[in-house]
C-alpha cells in the first residue's frame, strides 16, 4: 500500500501528568538531552560520558562494582540479564514472591531450567526473611532474589536480612531496584548485595529505555566458573565487559541519546542531593496519604511497609475504578494506575517518582480525584483533604 505521509496526524502526545506506576515525568533537562547531536558508539567523547554514567550510577548504588553499567533495555532487560549470567540449567534458585515481578522472575529463572523454590505470600503483604531462610533449608542454593520495592503491591522488602540469609549457604543475592532506586535509599555493597537492576522511567525522572546494573566481585567470580556460556549473547555480562570495561570493543550498538538522557537524569538527581531526593519522596508520600485519608479512602499497605513512591489506594465498594481513571485522564490529563495481579480491580496505584513527586502534583491528585469521586456519586468526605496534606507540609518533620 502507498503510503500518503499527509493522512498521519502531526505528532502531538498529550501533556499527560504521570502519577502511575511509571514512566513517570522526565525532568525538562533529561528531555533536551535527548535532542543532544548523536554521537557514534566508539566515539572517544561518547566513551568519557559513558565514564560519567559509570561513576554516577556506582554513586547512586552504593558500591565500588567495576561492573556497574545500563543495560540496553527496560528494566525487564536488566532482570533478564542479571538472571541469565547469575544461572544455569539445574542450579538452585530461592525467589521471594510478594508481587508481580517476583513472579516474573521466577518465570525467568524456570525458562532457564532452574531448580526454582518460591517463597510466595499473599500480593501485598511482606515477607520475613525467616521464610527465606526455611525456604533455603541450609542447601546449596545459587541465588536469592527478592524485589525491594514491589510496584504492584507497594510494599518494600527488607535487603540487608534477606542478603545475610543468602549468604549463610554461600548463594548469591539479586535485587530488583527498578521503583527503589532513586525513590529510597539502595546501598549495595553495605547491604551484602551481589547483583543489582533498575530502570530508567520509575525513580530517576528519566524515559523508559535503559536498565542500570550492577555486578559484585563475588558475582563476577561465578560468572567466571560456570559450566556454560550465558543462554542470551545480547546480555551475556563477560561480553559487555569488553565494551564498558577499559578495551571498549564494539558488542552492539549503545542507546546513545538515552546515555546522555540518563546522565543528565544522574546529574539533577545529585544536584538536588540524594538525601534531600529521598526526604521529597516522604514527605509528598504523606502528605498524598494525609490527604486520601481525609476523604475517607484507606491506603492498602500496612504502614511500616510502604513505599513512598507507590500508593496504593484501595477502591471503595461499589466504585467503577477504571472509570473513575477514566475520567482523570480525560478531564485532568492524570493518569494513575490499575491494580495487578490479584490487586486488580481493588486498588489504585498512585505513583511519587522522582520529578512527579512535587507538591502541585499531589494537589492536583486530591483536587481531581475528589471532585472525580464526588461527581460519579461516591460518598466520601469533601473539602478536607488539602487541608490535610496541607497540615503535613507545614510540619515537615
Ligand atoms: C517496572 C518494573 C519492572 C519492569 O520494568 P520494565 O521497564 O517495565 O521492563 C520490574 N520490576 C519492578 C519492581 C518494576 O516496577
């Protein structure tokens, strides 16, 4: 079929608020960085902003990891990778499952024919690193792997008890920092981690495309003594070595716009200071919850385990949810997100993810979700929640 370029509409997206589970908003800065000149992939000035990227993201982990880089992919790409050089066929692998993407690992690790144990409980409750450790039975075990921040349920983990345990039978420990990073603090080599991804869209104020990574000594040292070559060439980690490490030999083609995206996303995230980032996080995360709870919604996760940067909200009886999202992207240009799993149809999730979580974003949520609510017939309470969020940005501490 000829193609007649004049029937495509102009690209023109809308200028959406992104308060889901991510993407969530780019910082303006990360945006013009992507409309940098492209440079080639060997190219000696694109080598140094690699660099950058290197020592920034070995700072934002917390480790002294040589292995530390952006794999070229989502973060679904950095767990793939992690998993596929982590494993082989046979080896023993624990997996805590408390959501979505705990389940998504063990999917990858039973495609590459893992002998897969799994610590499941209930999507969104905790889980005691105790669990993990009968789940271990004291057998050799390669790998533990656990999702920090749990964007389908909200709830974190607690890393440095869950590391401990694997280490007890020598195994390696894997987290999924994909919300985490950049959101709350991830300190790598003090929490005994060995293998570590994130991504891009959630915490770091950046377009999905790239998936940081991380790799210990420890890690590397099993890499070296397998038995076979990783199942994947792509993400096969002694091969991005070449080209991350010092010899710098072509293995594909590096995202470079989305290099110079994450690098500028890094710089704003430091220039801001990354305690301060995280306290911005806290801080709008109660004042969102200050507010729901002022209109007389419930929040779903037990206090203690909440992420900051993921609030689920849970759908009062009755309440067509995907309508009541329905109508804040179309009358607010909000989005937030669905439930998943066994969440769905039960919750909201609202995300606070590094340049969505300001303040004029969580007016413009309770604003537009109680007026939404009240519309469609909701009881709830009016009137309160600015007041309420109000209350918490006033007495910060
Ligand atoms: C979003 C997310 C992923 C998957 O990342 P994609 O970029 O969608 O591939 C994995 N784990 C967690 C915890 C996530 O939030």
């Amino acid at each position: 079929m000829p193609i007649d370029p004049k029937s495509f509409a102009p690209l023109s997206p809308p200028q959406r608020l992104l308060m889901g589970p991510g993407p969530s908003l780019p910082h303006p800065r990360v945006l013009r960085a992507l409309g940098a000149p492209t440079l080639g992939h060997l190219d000696p000035a694109f080598l140094a902003l690699m660099d950058d990227v290197q020592t920034l993201l070995r700072a934002l982990f917390g480790t002294r990891n040589p292995l530390t880089f952006a794999v070229s992919g989502t973060g679904s790409a950095g767990m793939e990778a992690c998993l596929v050089n982590a494993l082989e066929a046979g080896d023993r692998v624990v997996i805590a499952q408390h959501g979505v993407f705990g389940v998504r690992m063990a999917e990858i690790a039973s495609r590459l024919g893992c002998d897969l144990v799994k610590v499941e409980v209930p999507f969104g409750q905790s889980i005691d690193p105790e669990r993990i450790r009968t789940a271990i039975a004291g057998k050799p075990t390669k790998l533990v792997a656990a999702v920090h921040a749990e964007t389908s349920t909200g709830v974190r983990l607690s890393i440095p008890e869950i590391a401990a345990v694997a280490h007890e039978v020598d195994a390696l420990c894997l987290i999924d920092c994909v919300t985490s990073l950049g959101g709350i603090p991830v300190e790598v080599d003090a929490w005994g981690v060995d293998l570590a991804f994130s991504a891009t869209q959630k915490c770091l104020s950046c377009p999905p495309g790239l998936s940081p990574v991380t790799l210990s000594e420890r890690a590397v040292d099993a890499l070296r003594r397998r038995r076979s070559k990783p199942s994947s060439w792509y993400f096969d980690a002694g091969l991005l070595l070449h080209y991350w490490g010092s010899d710098r030999v072509y293995h594909h083609t590096a995202p470079i716009n989305m290099l110079y995206a994450l690098r500028e996303a890094l710089l704003v995230l430091f220039e801001e200071g990354i305690e301060r980032v995280h306290a911005r996080h806290l801080l709008h995360h109660r004042a969102l919850c200050a507010g729901v709870i002022a209109m007389g919604l419930e929040l779903a996760v037990a206090e203690p385990h909440r992420l900051p940067q993921l609030n689920p909200v849970r759908v009062p009886a009755g309440v067509d949810e995907a309508a009541v999202r329905r109508a804040l992207l179309d009358q607010y240009n909000l989005e937030i997100g669905a439930g998943l799993g066994t969440l769905q149809g039960k919750v909201w999730r609202v995300g606070l993810m590094g340049h969505t979580a300001r303040r004029e974003n969580v007016v413009t949520f309770l604003g537009a979700l109680e007026e939404v609510l009240a519309r469609l017939g909701v009881r709830i309470a009016r009137g309160q929640a600015l007041a309420a969020a109000s209350e918490v940005w006033a007495r910060p501490d």
